[in-house]
C-alpha cells in the first residue's frame, strides 16, 4: 500500500503574521514523515518523527513555544496510538523536555500504562534516557506575549482570543499509514494560554485528541480543549467512518458537530484506513498538508488547497 501522513499544526485564529512560519513548519514535518514511511519506517515512527519537528518549532504550540500556563510556567501534553493492537502513550504536565511525543512513545511501548503525568511521567522519561533541559528554555517570546494578552483581555474557554493571540494556537499533530498497511495517531500540545496550573485538556486523552485503529483510520484533533474532550471528537470521527462515512464527510459532520453543540471551535485531521484524508475544522484558520503523488498539498484558509513540487529530506 502507498503510505501516507497528514500532518496539522493547530485550528484557532491565526494571525497573518504567523500564516508563513506555520505553513514552512508543516512543509518540514510532512516531510519528516514522509521520509521516514519511504524509509520502511513504521506509520508510529513517522507521526513521532513528524511531530518532533513542531516540537522543535516556535511557530507551533508544542515543545518549545509551549503556551504558559496563569503561573507562566509550561505544561506539555502528548499522546500516540499504535493501530494494530489499540495500544497508546501519554503523558500530561511534562516541563522539563522537549519532545513529550518521544516520553509518550516510549509509554506506549515501554510501560504497563497509557497516561502517566507530572512527576510520575518525570520519572519514567529519566529512567528510559530522556534528558532535562530547563523548562524556561522552552518558553518563546510570543507565548510570553499571549499570556500577557490573555491576561488583560482573555476569557478562557474561547479559542478565538483575537488577532493579538499570537501564542494561543497551534497544536500539532499527525496521522500516517506505513507500507505495511499499519496506521497511527500522535498529538502534542502546551494547552491554552493562560489555563490553570494542573489543568488536562484533550491532546494527551485518547479519543479526544487521538485516535488510530487499523480496521477504520486515524484522528489527530485541534481546538477547544474542554468541548473536544466533551465530544470524544477524535472517537467521534472514527465511529461515523466506522458506519460508513468517508474520511471528509466524517471529518466535517463530527468538527461541525462539536461546534455547533458546544459553540467553541475545533479542526482534525483524519486518515481512512484506505489512506483517504479528511481535513476540516469550524476555527477561522488550520495548517496541514500531505503528500501525495510527488506534490506537497498544504493550505490554512478555509477551502484553500496549495500545491508544490515535494523534495524531501532527510528525517528519519
Ligand atoms: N487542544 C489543546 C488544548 O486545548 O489543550
């Protein structure tokens, strides 16, 4: 089978003066995918090796550029999905690293557990190899601004914040099938500006923020923490492919859905496990791309598909 990744880089309102950071951020982590499945890489390493991109990015709301929490601390969340046996990782309150997905991945493959956060996760990233780096060596400029705005104008809850909400947006995530056939999830996230100290949203709660099973497709979701999660979004997505609905009209019905019953905003990604692709999302702006039949297709506007020769790289 043709592998494939969709990857996205966050659902809310983005600012024009971040349209081209994030859409140069999504060409370099579809591609990063990408490489990794022509490799013979597996569809798990691929959305990892994806997702590690953003998380490296200022541009993206995951790793370093990690919105900051009311104390102006980060506190990261991840989570990945393996498709062929439904197992998971997550972990939630991560401070002190810069790829949480990598924390998350070895969870999956490494603990009894599927979600481990604060100190626990701590423990368990030291004890399998990860390094700390200072958790203020993650927090950028504009994530110290959006807090700032946050706290002057913000309601929290609200994903569209106004165009001064230059930190506000941005979780990244990734959705792939590997040659194999087999199909996996990952998404990472700093949260919401401005959240309390302790709060959980979606991205690290599978079936809101992922979802990946080998007999239907993949979700990689983006938005409104609380109403996502409310939602069961991801989840959502997967049971309407499972009675029938193709990848985009699951997409858009479930996306619409949640919007419409919680009146907050959200996107996702979405993979059939024919490698269809589904993308929608009801905020006013969404990265993704995907790559298929030579060409990088990308877009962040509302029915704006671009298009462009793909040269890859060398990622994974
Ligand atoms: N969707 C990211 C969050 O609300 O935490």
């Amino acid at each position: 089978m043709e592998p494939i990744i969709i990857v996205h880089g966050g659902a809310g309102d983005i600012p024009q003066s971040r349209v081209k950071g994030k859409l140069d951020g999504m060409k370099v982590a579809v591609t990063a995918g990408h490489e990794c499945l022509m490799k013979g890489g597996s569809a798990l390493d691929a959305v990892e090796a994806a997702v590690m991109t953003m998380e490296e990015d200022e541009n993206f709301n995951a790793g370093y550029g990690s919105v900051l929490t009311l104390r102006g601390e980060v506190e990261m969340e991840a989570s990945i999905m393996r498709g062929s046996d439904l197992n998971t990782g997550g972990v939630t309150l991560v401070k002190e690293f810069l790829h949480p997905i990598s924390i998350a991945h070895k969870v999956l493959t490494d603990s009894p557990h599927s979600l481990l956060g604060g100190e626990g996760a701590k423990i368990f990233a030291l004890e399998k190899g990860f390094k700390t780096i200072p958790s203020e060596s993650l927090i950028s400029e504009h994530a110290k601004k959006a807090l700032q705005h946050f706290l002057e104008h913000g309601e929290f809850g609200r994903t569209e914040i106004g165009p001064k909400d230059e930190g506000g947006v941005g979780t990244v995530g990734a959705v792939a099938i590997d040659r194999n056939g087999h199909i996996a999830a990952a998404t990472s996230t700093g949260g919401m500006s401005g959240k309390a100290v302790g709060r959980i949203g979606d991205t690290p709660q599978i079936g809101s923020g992922t979802y990946a099973d080998d007999h239907i497709g993949a979700v990689s979701t983006t938005g409104h923490g609380e109403s996502i999660l409310r939602y069961c979004l991801a989840h959502s997505i997967i049971k309407l492919m499972e009675s029938g609905k193709d990848a985009q009209t699951a997409t858009t019905i479930a996306v619409n859905g949640m919007t419409a019953r919680l009146k907050n905003t959200a996107g996702a990604i979405t993979l059939s496990k024919n490698g269809d692709v589904g993308i929608h999302f009801s905020s006013k702006r969404m990265s993704w791309a995907y790559v298929k039949d030579g060409h990088i297709f990308y877009g962040i506007n509302p029915d704006e598909v671009l298009k462009e020769e793909y040269n890859p790289g060398n990622n994974c």
